[in-house]
C-alpha cells in the first residue's frame, strides 16, 4: 500500500490538499474520483511521480515507433469533437488512449493524460512529446488554451493538419517516378561497370591492339568501381550521416536553410511553400477569434525555416507598434510578393483579412501544384534522356572495338 500527496478541485471549485492511501497510482485517480474531486497533480509521498498504470513499465521507453500524421490529425479531430461535446479533458484522453487499436498510440495518448492529470497543460505535454506533436501544433494549442476555446482550435489544426498532409502527400506522389529512375538508372550503371564489362574487358585483351578512348575511359572507370566502390559507397555513408548530425544543429540547420534558400528553384518554391502555409494558418486562427498578435506569433511556427521566421518577427514587432500588417510584412519580400501584400492591404481595410488569407493560401497551393506537376512533366524526359546517354555510351563504348576488329586482322 502507497501514499499518495495530491491536488485536486472539489465541486466546488476549490483548490484542496491531502493524502490517499491506494496500492497504485490507478487506484489513487479512482479513490479521489469517488470523492468527488478533480485532481490536478498526483505524486507519492517522497514527491516523485507515480509510476504509471502499467505498474512502473515505461512504455516509451520499450516502443520505439513512429506516430504518423494521419495519428496526429485523427486524434485531434476526435479530442476535438469530445471537448465540444462536453467530455473533460482528462477523461477525453482516456477515451482516446483505450479506443487505439496500437500499442504504440495508446502509450503515447496515456502518456499524454498522465501529464494533464500531473498539472500540466495540455500544450505543455505535447511540448515533451516533440517527435509527435510539431511545434506549431503545440503553438496553435497553447494559444486555444490561453484564449478559452480549445476545442475550436482543435478542429483548425485537424484542418490544417489535413491540408498539411494532403500537400504533402502531393509531393511525394510528384517525386516518386523520377526517384525511381534515378535509382534504376544507378543500378544498371553499377549493374553494367561491375558484371558487363570485365567480360569484354577480358575478350579485348586478346585482340593486341589499342582500344578506342572511349573505351578505354569506360574500362577504367569499371575498374575503379570494382576496387573502390566499396570504399566511396562507405564514405558517402559516412558523410551522409555525419551531414545529418551537423544539419540537427541549430548552426548547421540555419547555414542549411540559408543555403536552401539561396538555391535557384527550389529555393523560390520552398519559400512560397512557407508563405502560403503562413496565410493559412493565420487566416484559419483569425477566423477562430486569435487576437492578431497572437495569431502572428503562433503563424511564425509554421513557415520550417529559422531564416524566415527571424525575417518573420521584426514584421511582427512593427504589427505591435500599430504598423499595419500589410505594410509589416512588405518588408518580407522573400515570402511575400507585391500583388500579395496588396491584397492583404485591401483586406484590412475591409475587414475580411482571415477570409482573404485563407483565399491567398487556396490560390497559392493551386499555382504551385500547377508548376510542381510541370517540373516533374519535364523531368521525367529529361532523367529518361540521361539513362539512355549513359548505357547507350557505354554500350557504343564496349561494342566499337568489335567494329574494328577487321582492321586488327589486316
């Protein structure tokens, strides 16, 4: 039997203290529950937390898996519509934890309730689960939270979460045809310098005679597969990893994104992605009732990029001073063009900026959709081109010897 110290709300809104003798944790929570208390933090007499439920098993620390984002928007949506119906938070994360068909989800979203139930904020425990929940998830819920309407801000960022998901799932789909030639492409090149032309090689040998250039650039560079492919497959790895380490710092993310930015294409688009995710994130909590600030702040979040959100914030400060939001944010001429800020100005002096943001964001995703789906129109070709240059090369390559022979002979 253990004692436990706990805080908790009577039913009549009072904050009350005291001590509860129960074997766990679980039986705690039920003994107060009973008592008609609602508590607020639950530890054991020498002021530890409780161990969990499951009897002192951390869950988290066994499962290692992954919460994709189809979880995330699907246990928004339904905290959501349970907070809206009237169901308490504590016991809407209960809800949601028991009905999981997956281990790993249902850890996660007991986890989450354990802390809630601990004292902390809803916005708080998502903040200690970062590999779930982004930051402007946690953003966006701490906002509903201060301002009181937490369900509505749940359903936005179902909403947006949706969208999220859509677009990028719009990316990948774009992306996966040329991917998987670039792959074939650099499996018959291995396929051909490892296999295909060591047998040729061994047939030229006999002829006596010098070889073509080309071909015997192309033995060369077949050798230099076979004796160092290992070795430069091993140091690629290395690197790769070693990049990844260095880009997961706060230095090096920023030099990559700066880098990213500054690239000729993919730089404009990427920066037009965080734009119109901006405008749709602040339209969306605008028309949820987020004061403009507030809104500005939590909108920030979402651009995924250091550069732009430092660029973001001395526009934001203008907006506090009493500067307008579109004259603010001219000044961010990377994220925002003229013919955006125009309408943004026109909106604000109509009173219908939410409206216009989210329309700006609709008509931004459709442009860029458009030129997404012309940029890999041409790049299909284009890689199917290069294939074909570079196995019909090495085949020319390997084959004119064979042209040549008659002459060897004579």
């Amino acid at each position: 039997m253990g004692v436990f110290v706990y805080k908790a709300f009577s039913e009549t809104g009072q904050m009350t203290e005291g001590r509860v003798d129960a074997p766990g944790r679980r039986e705690a929570l039920r003994l107060l529950e009973e008592r008609g208390l609602r508590p607020v933090r639950v530890e054991d007499a020498a002021g530890r937390p409780a161990e969990s439920e499951t009897g002192g098993w951390d869950p988290l620390a066994m499962l290692r898996g992954r919460v994709t984002a189809r979880d995330r928007e699907q246990f928004t949506r339904q905290l959501a519509s349970l907070l809206a119906a009237g169901v308490s938070l504590s016991r809407a994360l209960q809800i949601l934890s028991r009905e999981s068909s997956r281990p790993l989800i249902a850890a996660r979203w007991k986890r989450l309730r354990e802390m809630v139930v601990d004292g902390m904020s809803l916005a708080d425990a998502m903040a200690r689960q970062p590999d779930v929940f982004p930051r402007i998830d946690t953003a966006m819920v701490r906002a509903g939270e201060t301002g009181g309407f937490l369900p509505l801000v749940l359903g936005q960022v179902a909403d947006f979460q949706s969208r999220d998901r859509e677009v990028r799932s719009r990316l990948v789909s774009a992306m996966t045809y040329p991917a998987v030639l670039m792959a074939l492409t650099v499996a018959v090149v291995i396929f051909l310098m490892t296999f295909f032309i060591p047998r040729f090689q061994t047939m030229f040998e006999g002829l006596g005679a010098p070889l073509p250039l080309l071909t015997r650039a192309i033995i060369a560079a077949s050798e230099g597969v076979r004796d160092w492919g290992l070795v430069v497959a091993a140091v690629l790895v290395i690197a790769l990893v070693a990049a990844r380490q260095w880009i997961a710092s706060p230095a090096g993310r920023r030099s990559w994104q700066t880098f990213a930015l500054r690239m000729p294409l993919f730089g404009s688009l990427a920066a037009r992605f965080a734009a119109t995710r901006f405008c749709r994130m602040l339209g969306t909590l605008s028309r949820s009732g987020v004061e403009l600030i507030t809104a500005l702040q939590v909108s920030r979040e979402s651009l995924g990029n250091q550069v732009l959100i430092d660029t973001l914030t001395s526009s934001i400060e203008n907006v506090r001073k009493g500067e307008s939001l579109a004259r603010s944010l001219a000044a961010c001429e990377r994220l925002f063009p003229p013919s955006t800020i125009e309408m943004i100005a026109v909106a604000e002096e109509s009173s219908r900026l939410d409206q216009e943001l989210v329309r700006i964001a609709e008509e931004s995703e459709k442009d860029l959709d458009g030129q997404l789906r012309l940029a890999v129109a041409l790049a299909e070709p284009a890689l199917l081109f290069v294939m074909a240059a570079v196995i019909g090369t090495i085949f020319i390559g390997m084959v004119l010897p064979i042209f040549t022979i008659q002459d060897y002979i004579k």
